[in-house]
C-alpha cells in the first residue's frame, strides 16, 4: 500500500503529525508513506526512515511569481510526481484550501481529510472524497490527525505507543557540539522569545526576569536566546543587555542546526511555538505559556513538559488582537515559569 500525508505547514503543526508515521508503520508494516511540504519546513523530514519520498514544494515563491515559466514548471512536476505515485490513500490533515487542492491534484480517488467544522477553511472539503468525524477526545491536535489516517486501519491510536523523530543529518550534529561546547560546562537553557500572533507573546521585562532569576537559581548556567525575524533579534538583544552576563543571543539557525541544539541544551522555555515543539519532539524538557491558544490542544505532552495557561477568564480566546494583551501577559509571572523549570531539573 502506498499512501500521501498532507502536512505542507507550519513548524508545529508539522511536528504534531509527526506520530502518523509510527501509526502508519505499526499498523500496516510495509506501507509506503510519501509525505508533501512546505520547503522550510521539509528538513523536519528528511532524511526520514519511515518516508519513502519526500516531495516539496514552494507556494511561497510560486506566489510572487504566478506566471513565471520556471513556476509552471515546477508546479507540473509536482503534479506529475504524485499521479506518477498512484497513491491508494491520501490523507489531507491540514485542512485548508491549499492542502485540499494538493490532494486533489495527486489523482487518488480515495481523499480523507477533516469535517466542514474542523477545517481551517471550509472549501477544503471540496476536494476531499471522505470527510472524518472526530471524538470528543480528539481535543489535542496529533489526535486529530492521527484519527483521520487510522479511520482505514481500525485500529484506535491510544492502543499504540508512538514515536515522533527528527532525523538530524550528521554534520548538523557535528556542528552542535561544537557550539555547546562555546557555552560553558554549567547547565544550558534555550529561550525563545518569538511567535506568530500578537496574542502569544510574552513580556520584555518577564523574560529579562526569568532569566536572572534563572541565573541565580541554577548558579553557572547558559541561557542562550534564539529569534526568527529581525524584530525578534531585537527583541532577544534587549533582553541579553537587561538580564546581564550569561546570556547570549546567537546568530540566526538554519532549521536542521536549530534541532541539533535543541536536543542538546538542558531546558527550552517558549510560548506556543514550533520552536518549543520541536524540543519536546527531540526529548528535551520545556516549559510553555499559552495566552490565545491553548495548552491542552497544541502544547507538548508528556512528563517532560509542563505548560503553563494564562489566567485569565478569557484565556484560549484564539484572538489575535485584544484590549485584554496587557493583562493577559501580566498573568504569566516570572516565578511561575521558574518554578516549573525547577520541577523538571528536580531542584
């Protein structure tokens, strides 16, 4: 059997369906799984074992350039590749116009994708033959993905323990260690500052707070600040020249060295990011804020990670602007982060 997932973005989303492979692969050893992607986010799965191709693309540029040749180009090949697959199965976990016209576009007659309710933009449902009903249990997001590919199977997902991998090519590894090795020998803590919405972000002050008192609590330790986008490279050097020494803002990471470090640093703090998703994919702790969304449906589970939610009436909101911001962010202290720092350092 071969089968297509469609996942082309972001960051987290395409870490939360990460565990559809392991299912895929339990369930059905021998399957073939392709998976098509956004190209920034295609180092997530390259390289991967259980991907037999890894198709990729890029609407990003095909959009600024609708009518180049070389895009017509490009596009036909895709389009070519994945009716040269004859897929049996494509399953469309993402849910919005661009993936449902992926899917489409492989030929397959059999397209399972989400509900008209649960999609991020209702049209995707026009192209998808077999829309799924998901359970009151189907809350967090891998669970939404892995009930639309295991709905074939028949065999639920909560019966199965399920990996999630990030394969890191060799010289990403290589070039990790080294780094880590620039940072000290005392414990080493990755903050990212950064995110999507305006209603995800944290304090200046709050993080310049954390970060000192990090420093005092856990004596000789690194706290490394990592950022986007040129306003996040601001904001991260802020930060650095408020919290003092031990704390350093590191050049812009490719993706693939990005994961090398985040699976080597001790502790990732973050807000609802891929940043923090990936760390947890890795095996690395962390410690997560939540203020629009919500912890329970997107943060990282699992006795390593522990998320903290604002406290707020009007928290997980999914507002993107709020006369509420302010406050919201206030509601998340320093202390709080910290002391769930502590807990999973066990000191």
């Amino acid at each position: 059997m071969r089968v297509l997932i469609v996942k082309l973005s972001a960051l987290g989303d395409v870490i939360h369906a990460l565990p559809a492979l392991d299912y895929l692969h339990q369930v059905n050893p021998g399957i073939e799984i392709d998976w098509i992607v956004e190209e920034a986010f295609s180092p997530l799965l390259a390289g991967n074992p259980k991907v037999s191709e890894l198709i990729v693309i890029r609407t990003r540029s095909w959009r600024k350039r609708p009518f180049a040749a070389e895009t017509r180009r490009e596009l036909m090949t895709v389009v070519r590749r994945l009716r040269d697959r004859d897929y049996d199965m494509v399953f469309d976990i993402q849910g919005n116009i661009k993936s449902g016209v992926t899917a489409w576009l492989s030929g397959c007659p059999d397209r399972l994708g989400f509900r008209r309710e649960v999609t991020q933009e209702f049209v995707n449902t026009w192209f998808t033959t077999r829309q799924i009903p998901l359970r009151p249990s189907d809350y967090h997001i891998t669970d939404q993905c892995l009930r639309v590919v295991s709905i074939p199977f028949g065999r639920d997902f909560n019966q199965l323990e399920l990996a999630t991998e990030i394969p890191v090519p060799d010289s990403d590894e290589r070039w990790a260690s080294r780094f880590m090795e620039t940072l000290g020998d005392g414990l080493i803590f990755l903050f990212h500052c950064g995110t999507t919405w305006q209603t995800k972000f944290w304090r200046e002050a709050g993080w310049i707070e954390l970060a000192r008192l990090a420093r005092e609590a856990f004596p000789g330790c690194t706290i490394v600040l990592t950022w986007g986008n040129e306003s996040e490279r601001l904001t991260a050097e802020r930060i650095a020249a408020g919290a003092g020494s031990g704390v350093r803002v590191v050049e812009r990471l490719p993706l693939g060295k990005l994961v090398g470090v985040l699976k080597k640093v001790d502790l990732v703090v973050g807000g609802d990011t891929g940043i923090v998703h990936a760390a947890a994919a890795v095996g690395t702790p962390t410690v997560s804020y939540y203020r629009a969304s919500d912890a329970q449906r997107s943060g990282p589970r699992g006795s390593q990670n522990k998320v903290i939610q604002a406290h707020m009436p009007c928290a997980c909101c999914f507002r993107t602007n709020c006369s509420q911001d302010l406050a919201c962010r206030e509601s998340i202290t320093a202390k709080e982060l910290l002391s769930a720092m502590a807990m999973l350092l066990k000191r």
